[in-house]
C-alpha cells in the first residue's frame, strides 16, 4: 500500500484499547498510519471531525471509520476491507 492510502489509527498516550490495537495490527502485518492526538490538538480535532467523538482508538479507513474499539470490533472491520491478517 501507498503511504497516502494508509489507513489513520488514531490513539492518545496511555490508552490500553489503543497500545492493543497497535500490537494487534503490527503483529498481523497490517500497515497504518499512526496519529497520536494527545498534546495535538489538530489531530484531536480531525478525529472528532472524522467519528462524530473524541474516544480513541479510532481507525479512518479512506472515509470508513471505526471509533472506540476493540480488537473484537476491529478484526470484523479489517476482513470487511478485504484485509488478509498474515497468521490467520
């Protein structure tokens, strides 16, 4: 995938949902780019434009996002973008 059509995962500093879904998506080979809003207001700002809130982990898949998940909500949204996670 192109840097540009990475998919923004957006986390805050100390959140476990969000340190889970990082270690979810790097140990299945799932590229991303990562936006920490804590101490930034702009990318904070751009999440909540983006999921209607201001709760993190919250992943923007070229318009389609997933807000405050799990990883029990984000391997569902993963295989429904066609994404082949590499151990399963």
């Amino acid at each position: 995938m192109v840097a540009d059509d990475l998919p923004i995962l957006y986390t805050k500093n100390g959140c476990p949902w969000c340190h889970e879904a990082v270690e979810f998506l790097d140990q299945h080979g799932v590229s991303y780019k990562l936006r920490e809003v804590t101490g930034d207001p702009t990318a904070m700002e751009e999440m909540r434009r983006k999921s209607g809130q201001t709760k993190a982990p919250t992943l923007d898949w070229k318009g389609d996002v997933l807000a405050d998940f799990g990883v029990d909500e984000l391997v569902p949204f993963l295989r429904k973008h066609n994404v082949k996670l590499e151990d399963s």
